[in-house]
C-alpha cells in the first residue's frame, strides 16, 4: 500500500491443482511477492500468471523494478547471495528458500531480467 503497488493474478481456465505441500508453495508465493514490491518502484503493477505449458504447470511473476545485477544472476539461488553491494536490509534468503522449497517438489525455478526493466521469476511444477 505504501508504494502503490498493484498486484495482478491471472490464470489459465484449463489450468487445475498441483500436487504440492500447501504451506511449502504459500510461502514460495510470498517470498516471491515480497521481493518483488520491495524492488519495484511506486505506482508499478506486478502480475503473477499460472498456466499449462509442456505437461507442467507454470507460475510467473514479473515485476517492473530494478531486475537484477549480472552478479547476483550468477549466485542467485545461494543463501546469503545478495547482488554486487548490500544496499538493503535483505538477507538473501527469499531465492534460496523458493529453490529448495521447489526441489522438494521436483519443480524448477528461473530467473530472467525483463528487457524492459525488472525480472520474472518462473515456477515449474
């Protein structure tokens, strides 16, 4: 609310349940939308998409902020792996919490910058 943010979910009709640990996957979304308002400037929207691509379900979020530096694309998924200087009070959990939690399912995580600005992180399940 602070910085205006808006988020947007958008879903596949097709789209049906995951197999999954209810409370592991809350807490994968919630990292994911933390890291993206803290990083997205005010008055930015932030769209989380699940569909059905390729006999897996995908769960995108974009956001329009700072994307990430070339550094910490490099150590992304480390516990502690924050980008080129510590700008912030982030701890650089968020990424490595998702990716364990993600290996524990069997699914996958990636990373891209946005060439218009920011990053989508993808789920796959």
């Amino acid at each position: 609310n602070k910085k205006n943010i808006q988020v947007e979910f958008q879903k596949d009709a097709e789209l049906s349940s995951i197999n999954a640990d209810l409370r592991l996957i809350q807490i994968c979304f919630e990292c994911l939308i933390d890291n993206a308002v803290k990083y997205s400037h005010a008055n930015s929207i932030i769209v989380v998409n699940a569909y059905f691509d390729k006999n897996q379900t995908v769960v995108e979020f974009i956001d329009s902020g700072v994307g990430f530096s070339d550094t910490a694309l490099k150590k992304i998924f480390s516990f502690f792996g924050v980008g080129d200087k510590h700008i912030d009070q982030n701890t650089g959990l968020n990424l490595a919490i998702v990716k364990l939690i993600m290996n524990v399912h069997r699914g996958d995580i990636k990373v891209t910058n946005n060439k218009s600005g920011g990053a989508t992180v993808k789920l796959f399940f």
